[in-house]
C-alpha cells in the first residue's frame, strides 16, 4: 500500500514538473518572439532615422549651396554697382 502511494506522489510529481517545463517553455518562446519583435522595430526605426537624416542632409547641402549661390549673385552686383558708380 505505502509502494503503491509512493508511485502515485512520484507519477503527480512528474505530472507537475512536466506542466511546469511546458509553462517555461512556452513563456520563454513568448519572451523570444517579444524580444525579437523589438528587434525588429527598432530595426525598422534605426532605417527611418537613417533615411529621414539622410534627407535632412540633403536639404542643408540643397540651402548651402543655394546661399552660394545668391552670395555670388551679390557680389557680381554689387561690383558692377561700383564698376557703375567709378564710370560716373
């Protein structure tokens, strides 16, 4: 009878653990597909930014290069203004 009652405490025992074990394991495989969903995301956010920046670059170059060129008109026109101004 004790045997008996020995091998049904051993049987819920390994029922529990083996419960158990599933449990862990599908927390862990949850915990990983969050983990790499986030990965993922923030992938997704790193090309974005890298893109947006690299738009934003090209606009300053477009606005430098803008700006060189209405200095340089400025300066033709004002040395023609003077090139004016010594002929009077």
């Amino acid at each position: 009878m004790r045997k008996r009652k020995l091998e049904e405490e051993k049987e819920f025992k390994l029922l529990e653990l083996s419960i158990a074990e599933r449990k862990f394991k599908a927390e862990s495989d949850r915990e990983e597909s969050e983990i790499e969903m986030q990965k993922e995301q923030l992938s997704m956010k790193e090309r974005k930014f890298k893109v947006e920046t690299e738009r934003e670059d090209r606009k300053i170059e477009m606005l430098e290069r803008e700006l060189e060129m209405k200095m340089e008109k400025f300066r033709a026109e004002t040395e023609r203004e003077h090139l004016n101004v010594d002929k009077e």
